[in-house]
C-alpha cells in the first residue's frame, strides 16, 4: 500500500503551544528522534505535523542540536517551555548525523524510537503504519522506503544525488544479511532495546546510522518497508558533502572487515595514500629543480605531513576539528608523533628483515606498525 504524502502546510505557529493527544494519560509509547542543525524554519512546521500524524498516541520529540548557529536550539526550547513532549540535547563540540541519533536514542524511554528528519522531506504520515507493525510484533524494525515504487525518491533528490543514493543502497546491500531496498534511509522506527544492545559496536561518525544497526545485529532483525515519496526540501540546505560520502565508503570497509578496522582508522589510511602521492609529487618537483636527494625527500616528507595533518583534520576528524591555536600546537604535536612513527617503521623494517630475506615483508611490516603508531598516538595526543 503506497504511503499519503502530507503536503498541507503547518498552521501551528512557533511560539504557540501544542496539545497533549487522546494517548497523553498513557505511558509514553513512541519517542521521535530528530538531528538537527541550521533547521530552525523547520522546527515548528515538522511538529505541528507529527502533531496532527500522532493523534491518539503517547508520544515525544526529542531534538539533538548540534550547535547550530542559526538558533535551532533556542527555537526548540521556546516550544518545549510550553509543551512538556518536546525535549532539545544541546551538542557542543561534537557534530555528525550518527552519534546526534546515538545520543537521542540513548537519552529516549519509549519502547520505539522513529527517526527523522527535520527538512520536512520525509512523509510523517506514514508513522502510524510503522507503529502499528511494531506494536503487533510484525517487525523489528520498519523502514520508510524511497526505493519500493518507482518514483519514490525522484521529488526530493536531485539527478547526481539520486545516483549518488543508488550507488550508496547498492553497497550497503552487497554488505547487509538483510534484503531491503532503502538500507540507508534516514526514516525509521525501531524497538529501543534493538539499538541499545549493539551501542558499543555503532559508529558515530557519518550519517547512515540505519545501515550500521542492521549491520551490527548479531541475527538480522525482522524488517518491513514501508514506501513513501522523498519530497523537496523546505527550508535550510543539504549536509551531503564530499567528506560525509567518504565517511561512508570508511564504514562499508569497515563492516566488511566485520568491525575488525574501525571506519576512522580506514579514513585515516586513506589520507596517508594520499600523503604518499603528495611526497612523491613533491619529490619529482624538487629533483627536477636541481636539489640534491637528501634535501628534496626532506622537503617532500615535510610537505607530505603536512597534507596528512590538514586532510586528516577536514575528514577523519571533522566531528574533533581543530581550529585557531589549537590547530598550530596539533599541527606540532602530529608532526612529532609522525616523525616518531617513520622511526619506528625503520627500525621494525630491518628487525624483520633480520629474520628474512622476504624484503617486501619487513617492509609492509614497518609501514603497517608505523601506521597503527601514528593512528593510535596522533588520536589521542591531537585530537
């Protein structure tokens, strides 16, 4: 059965308060997730929709802001100093899409968790649906699918970012024991207990949160899918980036190896590819100036560092960020712990090497030593 896509617009204000449904003497039942940042116009919109899709239910809302400039916080709180259903989780210093659901999830009491946005692009209207699945023991786990009718996902994204999409479900589907055509979809319900038992293996980087879950269960859980229509943004702008889609790529690597490699760990390896390339690059350039080996692979190195400290900073530790001063002592600090790692390397290198002529495997050996050193050191001292 195809999902009603509600398109009328909101007419509660965003000072005015809401009211408690027919369900409000009741247990609380449902609580709905919502990530958020620069949504504030969207804010009192999406709740008088889940006011008017809830009816009858015993439901929350509880935001999780991570910071944003534009006031989100403070436009949730306006509303929840009236209307005691409306909760807002404050971020400071931490940012992504994953570890906000994390922390709300955590912080709910309900028995079911929904997640969605807050642009206004998935269809509320359809989460009675996904309630009365999970309410009658016929899921684990229900999905709002954009993938189920053929026009699902057409209206809201654009032609690069729907094969963009594609590209991403196909993946996480080659990963996933599970058959579902929306394994990245940022709308979902779910039984609270079903993400609390695999907290510790979920990552808080990125922003497929449900790909993670259905990957980190022990047995695959019960699903059923639900379609609806992926509709238009509202208002604000997409958090789609470049360095979003490689936090992705890091965690489908990373479930492949089963957890083994921690997505982080593979972005970070990822940079030093890059820095290898740089150091050449940079190698090839002095050399054809004239400068002797010794001082040209000097420079090389430094300004290969140097790319992995930046990029490193941009992508793998985006959510630790280091900005002003702190960017110039961390910039130290990695250089240092770096040289100490190339030290390493070397001297592992030839400790096997002692041990056998195989001179590409004293070689890997130092450079994967160096690598966990520099990872594990540059983590915890830098960032």
């Amino acid at each position: 059965m195809s999902a009603r896509l509600t398109t009328e617009t909101a007419p509660h204000s965003e000072n005015a308060p809401l009211t408690w449904g027919a369900g409000a003497s009741e247990s609380l039942e449902l609580s709905v997730v919502i990530p958020t940042f620069n949504e504030r116009a969207n804010v009192a919109p999406l709740l008088a929709r889940l006011d008017r899709a809830l009816d009858g239910v015993a439901w929350q809302a509880v935001f999780v802001d991570d910071n944003s400039p534009d006031g989100t916080a403070a436009a949730v709180k306006a509303i929840a100093r009236t209307d005691p259903r409306i909760q807002c989780l404050r971020r400071i210093g931490r940012r992504g899409l994953a570890g906000a659901v994390l922390e709300g999830v955590l912080a709910s009491s309900a028995p079911y968790v929904a997640v969605i946005d807050a642009d206004l692009q998935h269809d509320e209207s359809i989460l009675p649906q996904m309630l009365g699945a999970l309410r009658g023991g016929r899921a684990d786990l229900v999905i709002g699918s954009r993938y189920l009718t053929a026009d699902g996902a057409t209206r809201g994204l654009s032609p690069i970012r729907l094969a963009g999409s594609r590209l991403a479900t196909s993946l996480a589907r080659s990963v996933l024991r599970a058959d579902v055509t929306d394994p990245v979809s940022g709308f979902f319900m779910i039984r609270r207990e079903l993400v609390e038992q695999v907290t510790p293996r979920l990552s808080d980087q990125g922003f497929k949160i449900l790909f993670d879950v259905i990957a980190s269960q022990p047995e695959p859980p019960r699903i059923l899918e639900i379609p609806y229509a992926f509709s238009e943004r509202q208002a604000g702008i997409s958090k789609l980036d470049g360095r979003v889609v490689l936090d992705y790529f890091g965690l489908i690597l990373s479930k492949m190896t089963r957890g083994l490699l921690p997505p982080r760990f593979l972005l970070f390896g990822l940079v030093g590819l890059s820095g290898v390339l740089v150091h050449l690059a940079v190698l090839y350039a002095e050399r054809t100036a004239g400068l002797r080996f010794e001082m040209a692979q000097g420079g090389a190195a430094l300004v290969a560092m140097t790319s992995n400290f930046i990029f490193n900073n941009l992508i793998t530790y985006r959510d630790r960020r280091l900005r002003g001063w702190r960017l110039l002592s961390g910039y130290l600090r990695f250089c240092a712990l770096c040289s100490l790692g190339l030290a390493a390397n070397l001297a592992i290198g030839d400790l096997v090497h002692s041990w056998t002529p195989l001179w590409w495997l004293a070689g890997l050996s130092g450079a994967l030593f160096g690598a966990a050193w520099n990872y594990v050191s540059t983590s915890l001292a830098v960032w």
